[in-house]
C-alpha cells in the first residue's frame, strides 16, 4: 500500500504540479516573446504546404526571444502560436501566443491550465499565456 502512496506523489510530483518549469517573464520579455511568435506565424504562413512538418514553424523562423527559452517545437494553432517547453508522457506546458491577425481565442476547456499573463500598461504586441496539457494515461 506504502508503494502505491508513494508512486501517486511522485507521478503528481512529475505531472500535475503548476507549470514551474516554465520561466515567468518581465513585461519587455512577455513583449518580445509575442511579437517574435507574431514574426514567426506570419513566415510560417508564407512557407509552402508541401515543404511544411504538419504544423511545426521551423527553427529559422524563431526570433531571439522563442530561441532564448530553448524550445521543444514551436507550433501554428490556427494562426495563434504555442510554444512548447515541456513534453513528455504526462504532460506538455509553455506558453500560448495569440496573435493580433488571429480571431481565434483559446478557450480553456482546450488546456488544464491557462494563465493569461500581463499587466496594466504591457505592451499590445498579442496576448500571452502560460499553458498546460495533462495528457491522458494510456
């Protein structure tokens, strides 16, 4: 029984605690972050279909402030962007960019965890979030 106990704590632990190792950012940061996914949907959308990886912005087409946080991928959700830092079994976490051409907004059923991210006076470069996806056990 001990077992059990002990391995619930750890795959909560490992799984389901808040997005910590996701960085917060400083407004001129939280800035920079969207206008580069802003960038890099745009040239996204300007490669062509058959040269695309599905919906995966290539590495050229990250500015200095997604390449800075060292990204797993960086992905077009119907123009928005994520940008995913953390991806394994249980969980996929990073932040979620809306971008000003997009009119889709993110709706937080999609997520288990979606932070809007910002303050008074930031920047309107996009809209910011911190996200998290706790995948279902196989």
């Amino acid at each position: 029984m001990k077992h059990l106990l002990l391995l619930g704590i750890c795959f909560w632990c490992v799984s389901c605690r808040p997005s910590a190792d996701v960085p917060k950012l400083s407004a001129g940061e939280r800035a920079a972050l969207a206008a580069d996914a802003s960038q890099a949907e745009r040239g996204f959308l300007q490669v062509e279909l058959a040269k695309r990886d599905g919906s995966n912005i290539p590495k050229e087409l990250w500015g200095a402030a997604i390449r800075k946080l060292k990204p797993v991928r960086v992905v077009s959700d119907r123009v928005n962007v994520k940008i995913v830092l953390i991806d394994s079994d249980r969980l996929e976490a990073g932040f979620y960019a809306v971008v000003p051409i997009s009119s889709y907004v993110p709706s937080a059923s999609d997520f288990s965890e979606l932070t809007l991210l910002g303050e008074p006076g930031d920047a309107p470069s996009g809209t910011l979030y911190r996200y998290r996806i706790v995948k279902p056990q196989r």
